[in-house]
C-alpha cells in the first residue's frame, strides 16, 4: 500500500471490510493473545515544550514530581507479583534522571523476571547504548506526526529529523523498537495519516502505539477539537496489515474519549494494552492530557482487566 492508497481507505464510507481483514491479519500473525504491560510514569518534569502536552516546561500549572529508585523498584515488584511480565518506565525528558541510575533501575527489574520497556524521549546514543547493555530490551519513541512542518509548529524544542535519526540509533542498538503517532492534531490531514503509517514501515517498528490528540487546557493547543476515536480504529487497522506481526496498544487515551471505542479496538488489529501501575498521587500529576482517573489498585486492576480481555473472546497475557 502507497500513500494514495492508504488516504483512499482512510476516507471509505464503510470501513467494515478493512476491520474485518485486520482482525484476520491479526489472528494469523499474533494471534488471540492480548498482552498486558505495567506502566509506571516515573517523572513529569520535562525539558521540552511540546505544544500538545500537559507536562510541557512551560505548563507553570502542572505539578511536578519525580519517584525515588526505591519507589520505582516497590512499584515494579508490585506489578511482577500481580502477574505482569512488562514493565514499562516512562518518564517527560528529565535531565535530572541520570543514566547510571536508570541503568540500576533496569537492571533490578529485569532480576525479578520482568522485560523492561523504556520511553523517555530522545536520549544520545551513548545513553541508549548504556541501558541497552543494562539489560533493557525495547524503547518506545513516538515521532507523533510524519509531517515535517507541522512537527515543527508543535514542537519547538526538536526537529523531526533528530526524532528519526533518534529511532535509528534505538534500532541500530537492537532494541525492540516503538514508534506512533496521534490522530487529530490541529493542521493534521489524511495525507499526514498515510505519511505516519508508511513511517512505522519504513523504520520497521515492532510496536506503534496509535492515539487521538486530547487538548490539554493548559496548553497552547487549549480549545481545540479531539482527535476522532473512528479514524484512529481506522488507522490502527491500516498499521495492522502494514506491520502484521507488530505489537499495537490499544492507547489510553482512545479510552478517556470513548469506552466503547477503546474495547472495540481490539477487533480491528490491536493486541497489547496497557496499564498504569503509577502510584497515587502521582498518577493523577502525570497529565500529558486530562483524564478521570481511578485510584491504583495494582491487583484488582489486574484481575479485572483479565476478565474484560476474557469476554472480548480474548486471551489475556
Ligand atoms: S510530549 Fe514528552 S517530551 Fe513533549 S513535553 Fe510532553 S513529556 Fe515532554
């Protein structure tokens, strides 16, 4: 599929046909599994300014906290006991987290059996490199759009250019990578929608975590409409027959827009979710967009997210 291809499909009136072929394309390459990944936002403070995003430096209004290593290693023993076998560590782009700590961090939680999932934004090669010989096994770096223009209207601190080059390094290391993408950014097209998907092909991305844009009130992007739920199921679908072995999350935030949505998901190409086993209070201070959030209850949540995989007709993992 080439770009006019994939806007073709993006805008057909009945996009049933597609979900059906990505559900089977899923089924034959992955499988029924639905894999569950703990995620623990370790630190909100960031560098960057990205327009779009509730922790951005300049958000005067967020409040800021950053976990201790031993709270980090006591959430992540919690989550391996609970049943998860991914940890995943993310963070806003935080100087102050250095990689030698990171790299004891990775290296404790891959002693209790766990793969350890980075994603704190774009480090050098030498820090990757770092952690990749710590023991961490995948990074997930969304390029967040394939549009150069618009990536530097949204983003002021970074070029795309540095964000791919970025995603070359992390493969380069043998990482599992991940990269995606939000629907609905403001000045967004479907043509922007098939660059984003062929993006993920071209770097051969082995994750791609695909989410509608929710506009942060304190941002500058206040105001603005979401991203729709339809054309993100759509675009997960379309990334499905593009990378049919890839690990695609069902996005949390295609939850805080529509429930429904979010379990109906699943049946168009999505086979991982995943889950916040942040502590309180910082869940709630972790804003890149507003949502209700329950309180963490890392057990329960489990348990329950296990039966809802269930009755979907799915298998949770
Ligand atoms: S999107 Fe990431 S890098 Fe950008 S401001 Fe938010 S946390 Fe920082």
């Amino acid at each position: 599929m080439e770009k006019k291809e994939l806007v073709r499909l993006l805008a057909l009136e009945n996009f049933d046909p597609i979900y059906e072929e990505a559900d089977r394309v899923r089924r034959e390459n992955v499988g029924d599994t639905v894999h569950i990944r703990a995620i623990i936002e370790f630190s909100n403070l960031c560098r960057r300014k990205c327009r779009y995003c509730g922790l951005n430096s300049a958000n005067k209004n967020a409040v800021r906290y950053r976990m201790s290593p031993e709270e980090i290693l006591d959430t992540a023993g919690q989550a391996v006991r609970a049943g998860y076998r991914t940890i995943v560590l993310q963070s806003g782009e935080d100087p102050g987290f250095h990689k030698e700590t990171m790299g004891d961090i990775v290296e404790k939680i891959k002693r209790m059996g766990a793969a350890v999932t980075l994603s704190c934004g774009e480090l050098s090669y030498e820090e990757l490199d770092f952690l990749k010989k710590r023991g961490a096994d995948r990074y997930l770096l969304k390029h967040e759009t394939a549009d150069p223009e618009l990536y530097a209207k949204l983003h002021p601190c970074g070029t795309l250019r540095q964000r791919i080059d970025c995603l070359k390094n992390i493969q380069s290391l043998k990482y599992e990578t991940g990269s995606g993408f939000m629907i609905g950014l403001p000045g967004q097209s479907l043509r922007t929608i098939a660059e984003d998907l062929l993006l993920l092909r071209e770097l051969d991305c082995k994750m791609a975590g695909i989410g509608p844009f929710i506009p942060h009130p304190d941002t500058p992007l206040a105001g603005e409409e979401e991203g729709s739920p339809e054309l993100t199921k759509r675009a997960v679908a379309l990334a499905r027959l593009l990378l049919p072995k890839a690990n695609l999350p069902v996005t949390t935030a295609l939850g805080v827009i529509d429930q429904k949505e979010k379990e109906n998901a699943f049946a168009c190409g999505a086979n991982v979710i995943m889950k916040k086993v942040t502590p309180d209070p910082y869940k709630e201070a972790y804003e890149i967009y507003p949502a209700k959030l329950e309180k963490t209850d890392i057990i329960g949540d489990r348990i329950r997210l296990e039966e809802q995989i269930r009755q979907l007709g799915r298998v949770p993992a």
